[in-house]
C-alpha cells in the first residue's frame, strides 16, 4: 500500500521521538498503515477534521500516546492484568486503534454504531490485527446489557455527567471511566463518584485532560 507523502514506519517513528514518544520498528509499521489508511478511507467518507496524515497525527494520535502513559501510571496499577475495557463511540478508531497499538492487554470492545465507521474499524484491524481488540457494531446500551468493564474510554461520546448515569452498574469494583476532554472535570458534592486521576497536556494551543472517576462503593 502506497504511502501518503511520506508516512513512512521510519519517518513516522522520528515524528513520534520528536514529540516524546519512542515506538518499536512493529509500532512504527502499525501506526503507518492505519494512518495511511484513514486517509484513503477519509477522502471519501470524512472520518475526521485532518485532510494530511501529519495533522492527523499531531492533533488525534498524539491524544493516544498521552492516554497510554496516563494508564499505565495512574489507571492500570488498580485494574486487573488483564483489563476488559470498552470504548464507547469509537469513530475512526480515536484514541482506540493508536492506544491499541501501543498497550495491548486484556480485552478491548470499539463500540460504533455508524455503519461506515465500523466498516473502516473492521478494516483496519482485518489488515494489521491488534491483539484482544475487536469491534461491536451497534448501540453501545445494547452492547452492555448485561456486560461489566474494568475501564471505560470516552471521547465526547454523551455529556460527562449523562454518560456517568448511564454507565451506573456495569463497571466491576474498583473499576474506572476515563474522560478525555478540554476540561478538569470534579465530581459534585453527593455525586455516586469519586474521581481517581488526573493529568493535562497540551496539543498545539489546546491544553487537553484526562479524568478517571470510579464509582462509591457501598
């Protein structure tokens, strides 16, 4: 598969070490072709905002090198080994098919209910297979009835709070939901959650955020 102007594994993984991020030459190669990818798919179906693969990577990659370290130091330490996690309205595969890429543990759920999206998800891992990683096509309520996640991903899938309400009950103890947004989020007085983590990062002018919260245990 042709490359777009340049994204190449070894050009790709100097991009990444100049923005903080090491990749392994089989990460490197991964991140290509799911970039290289996306592009083709975007022309005709406009996945996202970015119309080159480097604004791609900047502005919507970078967000899932930044969740990964976050994970790892302030999320996963509490989770079981072998997290099960779902990532609610997954779009284009962002942050999924990226995080993926780079942390490959347990078990991953892209919920997408847009038919092409799944159609491009599927294709994506169809080629460069991500282990434990897999696709539900359909209503993320349909998907978790009567289902429980150690770690719940979301990307402007509903309003915080609402989402918040209708996760109620399908996290396992001492599971967590990791927000990513443009704000600190905290939890209010009386809330059901607590929140477990916190870290900020900035993206060209953006200063963007992650927030986990868990919910009381009785």
């Amino acid at each position: 598969m042709a490359k777009p102007n340049g994204c190449t594994p070894a050009f790709l993984a100097d991009c990444c070490r100049k923005s903080g991020f090491e990749t392994t030459p089989e990460q490197a190669g991964q991140l290509s072709a799911y970039l290289t990818l996306l592009m083709q798919w975007n022309k005709v179906m406009n996945l996202v905002g970015a119309r080159h693969w480097r604004d791609a990577l900047d502005d919507l990659v970078m967000d899932s090198f930044h969740l990964n370290a976050f994970l790892r130091s302030q999320v996963l330490p509490a989770l079981p080994a072998s997290p099960v996690c779902w990532d609610l309205g997954s779009g284009a595969g962002l942050p999924g098919i990226p995080l993926r890429i780079l942390w490959n543990e347990g078990d991953y759920w892209m919920v997408e209910s847009r038919d092409k999206r799944t159609i491009f998800l599927s294709t994506v891992l169809a080629r460069s297979p991500l282990a434990g990683t897999h696709v539900f096509h359909g209503r993320a309520e349909q998907f978790m009835e009567g289902k429980k996640a150690d770690l719940i991903v979301s990307r402007a899938f509903m309003p915080w709070k609402e989402l918040l309400a209708f996760i109620k009950g399908h996290l396992n103890p001492g599971g967590q939901i990791v927000f990513l947004t443009l704000e600190e989020l905290k939890a209010d007085e009386g809330m059901d959650w607590t929140a477990t983590g916190h870290a900020s990062y900035k993206i060209g002018k953006d200063t963007r955020h992650f927030c986990a919260f868990a919910q009381k245990q009785d």
